[in-house]
C-alpha cells in the first residue's frame, strides 16, 4: 500500500490502524512517511499510542515511542492515558516501556481514578 505524505485516509490516521492490527513493520514505514501523525487521535480520540497500550502491543508502543509520541497525551471519552489503558488491562510490558519513556506514574482519568 503506497502512503501519501500528509495524508490521513476517510476512516482517521493509518497509523491508529497499523497499532491495533499490531503491525510493527508497517507502523515504522508509516511513520517514516507520515511523521506528523505520531500523535493524531482517531474519530474517536484515541491516539495510536493509547491502541497499541490498550492492546498490549509493546513493539508497537515502542516503535510509537521512539518515534516520539507523547506517552502523557489524553483522549478518548475519559481523557485517559495510554499508562492507564495498559495498566487496567495487564500490560506489564507496555507499563514498563511507558514508564520508562517518562510517562507520568501518577496519572488518573477525568474521573480521578
């Protein structure tokens, strides 16, 4: 699939799609081309870091992370974060790579939790 720099497609931000699917390779070449995107939420609020997190995709958080994206950054209907999403699922992995990527241990959604 050829990417068009600067763009996303109708559906949101390839790269949210390529972290859910857990797909490293083609998250890299995406982010190779599509740099800007690294932190561009879906319709839905979720950046590709908070998918990959929420999955337990640790490559993935990785490649997200080392590509810069914001491990503190907020969003979907509870303005959570993805150190919380990994947390409440289990994640070690992704809990440790966040951390370690300076994710704030203390963070809590909108709710305080």
């Amino acid at each position: 699939m050829a990417v068009s720099p600067g763009s996303a497609d109708e559906a949101g931000n390839p790269l949210v799609k390529a972290a859910a699917r857990g797909d490293a390779a083609r998250l890299a070449q995406l982010l190779a081309a599509l740099p800007h995107l690294v932190d561009v939420p879906s319709p839905e609020g979720a950046t590709p870091l908070m998918v990959a997190a929420s999955a337990g995709h640790t490559r993935e958080v990785e490649v997200l992370l080392s590509a810069g994206a914001n491990p503190n950054r907020r969003g979907g209907r509870r303005a959570e974060c993805p150190l919380l999403l990994a947390a409440r699922k289990g994640h070690e992995a992704v809990v440790r790579a966040l951390l370690f990527k300076g994710a704030h241990a203390a963070a809590v959604d909108d709710r305080g939790w």
